[in-house]
C-alpha cells in the first residue's frame, strides 16, 4: 500500500504551495485591511488580473478539465494536495474552471453543450453558478417545489432558489427543477442551462454571509429554457448533482486540513515565543495537548480524505466516505483554527491575522454542501441499512 503522491502530483502540489506563498499570502494583509475599511474580504480588479496571469502561465488552469478542450484530466487523487495548499490561504481565490460545477458539465453535456458551454468554461472565459437549495427546503431534494414544464420545444421555469453563490455575475446558471412531479426526487428532477439575463431569471438579494462571502436568492419566473439547454436526460438530473456535490465535499475537506495546518503551523510558532506567569506557552499542558490532538487530528483527516480521492478514482461507491470526511474535516479544522486563536489570546481576536476569516469560513462550511449533523445521519443510515 503506497501512501505517496505520484511523482508529477507531487510536483505538482509543490508548485501550486509556490504559487500560494508567492501570490496569495502577499495579498493578505491588504485585503484583511479592506476588510476592516468595510469593504469585504475580497481582490481588487488589478490583483485578479495578476493572480489570473500567473496561474494561468504556470499551468494551473482546467486541471481535472478533459484533455481535448485543454485542460489536464488530473485525478482526485492530484486535486486532494492542490486543494490542500489552496486552503491555507484566506485570498478568495479559484483556480478556474470551479471543479463541482465542472464535473456535473462533463458527466451530462451534449456535443452542443460541450461547444457553446463546457469548453469556454474550460477556458476560464465563464462564470458559473448552480441552483438547488430553495426556502424552507434546507437539505432535502425530496421537498424542491421548482418545477419546469414542457412548452413546445422549450421547457419553461416557476420556483425559488436560496443560497446561491456568484448567481449575479454567472455566465450561465444550472439550476434543478420538478419536470416530473409524480416521481420528484427519484427520476423527477431534471437540471437546465440559463443564461445570465434570460427573461425570468430574476435575482432578488444578495445575502451578506459571515467572513465577507454572500449568496444569493433568485425567482423563476416564467422562465423560458430553450429545449438543448436540458442538461443530461430528462429526470435524470438527481445522479449529476450528487456527482457535482461530491466533488465540493472533498474540496472542502482538502480545504479544511490546509486550514488547520496553518492554524497548527501558527501556534507551534508562537507558542515558544509567548511568555506567560514566568514560563513559554510551549511548556503548558493545555497548549501541549492542542498542538499534539492538532497533528494527530489533521494526519488522520489528510489520509481519509486520500483514501477517499483514491476509491474515487477506481470507480467505487464513495458516498459514505465522503459523508465520513466532511463532516470530519470541516469540525476537526474549526476546532484547530479555534484553539490557535486561544492560544495567540487577545491578538487572536483581532481583524489583523487570518485566522478570524478562517473560523468564519469554517463556520460556514459547516453548514455548506450538507451540514454535518446530516453527513453522520447519512452515514448511519447507510450502516445501519447494510446490516439490514
């Protein structure tokens, strides 16, 4: 059993922590301050312009996007210890194209999709965004009440969506809908390409999220979708966004370690330097036993989330052990990045390090993509019904 990354993925986490700590981590300390100005944790036009040329000559654009349109066709496995350098940055930052959205393209576009949106996205030329959650129906596909109706040719869209990020600047939207409201969640729910400005899609708030992130809330209303943009087959769309879903999940945990080996990184660092009551905080218990549950915690997430990637990669069923690794990752980096700003005390809780905008993006990851309390209850469902 070989617990090492192949050579070039190796090579090629090593590049992409290079591109972090040269081009993302410099940009921190001005973006926290425009944070503090009130103006969110964001890039300024001309540092996205900078960062999209760099990582696009390194050759760190469409890496698990198809060969033939240009990209890399990289597996999980690769993606765990990109994603993993990417999290130790708070700089808002996507390597495009976004890898959830992109694998539900790839697994359910036509020809014609493939040409007018799954290669330009490839290219980094568009911004996506997706569809599901809708008010009132938290985390439960079962209850989505949208519904799209054959007219003619073209398929027209009536609902709400809730909790949708970039929905105001997309290129193109997918979003899930009824079209068969007897079977519903099982071989009812179809996905549809709308693009921004279709009549109909209307954008009603923009929700302001804690750590400077936000979400959006759209209504459909007649919202006319010409017939070729059904993406997949017709009630089929339940299985591609799980596909689509399960890929966010493992990002996030990949995420999580990178977070919470900052945090450790942070507090290993200064606890040696900290003097309190005549003795280093390196030689207190309490900080002794952070730092060591912090690395025992962030190894054993790292190698689930490996084994996860991997199983993936050979075509197994990986559903429980995604539930396993996002729910674990995302509480066990929270924890971490709470206890360094324990142990960095008053400075802790300051605007002036990144870890507050770590805790808050944690915070929310939490809930994202399925909150944990529902990933245990998938797992012992899924336990308890195979010994069934």
């Amino acid at each position: 059993m070989d617990f090492d990354l192949a050579e070039e993925h190796r090579m090629l986490k090593d590049l992409v922590r290079r591109f972090v700590d040269q081009e993302l981590m410099p940009l921190e300390t001005a973006m926290m301050d425009r944070d503090i100005a009130g103006h969110g944790p964001g890039l300024s036009e001309a540092e996205r312009e900078r960062v999209d040329k760099v990582s696009r000559e390194m050759g760190l654009w469409g890496l698990d996007a198809p060969e033939d349109i240009g990209g890399h066709d990289l597996p999980a496995v690769a993606l765990v210890g990109v994603n993993e350098e990417m999290g130790r940055t708070i700089t808002p930052f996507t390597l495009p194209p976004d890898s959830p959205n992109l694998r539900m393209l790839m697994a359910t576009v036509s020809e014609r999709q493939r040409e007018a949106y799954l290669a330009p996205y490839v290219r980094g030329e568009t911004i996506s965004a997706i569809g599901i959650s809708e008010p009132g129906a938290g985390s439960d596909p079962a209850r989505m009440t949208s519904r799209a109706v054959r007219d003619g040719e073209d398929w027209v869209l009536n609902g709400r969506k809730i909790w949708i990020s970039r929905a105001a600047e997309a290129d193109f939207t997918i979003v899930m809908a009824v079209s068969d409201k007897e079977k519903g969640a099982r071989g009812g729910v179809s996905a549809f390409l709308v693009d921004k400005g279709t009549p109909g899609f209307n954008v009603l708030r923009r929700i302001p999220m804690i750590g400077g992130a936000a979400t959006y809330e759209i209504a459909l209303e007649d919202c006319r979708v010409e017939g070729w943009k059904l993406l997949g087959t017709e009630g089929q769309g339940f299985a591609p966004m799980q596909l689509r879903l399960g890929t966010r999940r493992i990002e996030m945990a990949a995420w999580s370690i990178g977070m919470a080996q900052r945090a450790l990184d942070m507090m290993v660092e200064y606890a040696p330097q900290r003097t309190t009551f005549g003795q280093p905080l390196s030689e207190r218990q309490a900080i002794q036993w952070w730092i060591a549950d912090a690395a025992t915690r962030i190894h054993a997430a790292r190698l689930m989330t490996y084994d996860c990637a991997w199983k993936l990669d050979q075509g197994r069923d990986v559903r429980t052990e995604i539930s396993m690794i996002k729910a674990f990752a995302t509480e066990m980096a929270y924890e971490v990045v709470d206890h360094a700003m324990q142990t960095f005390g008053a400075m802790g809780m300051t605007r002036e390090l990144p870890l507050q905008l770590m805790s808050a993006r944690l915070r929310t990851m939490r809930i994202y993509d399925g909150p944990t309390e529902v990933h245990k209850w998938v797992v012992a469902r899924n336990l308890l019904g195979s010994r069934r």
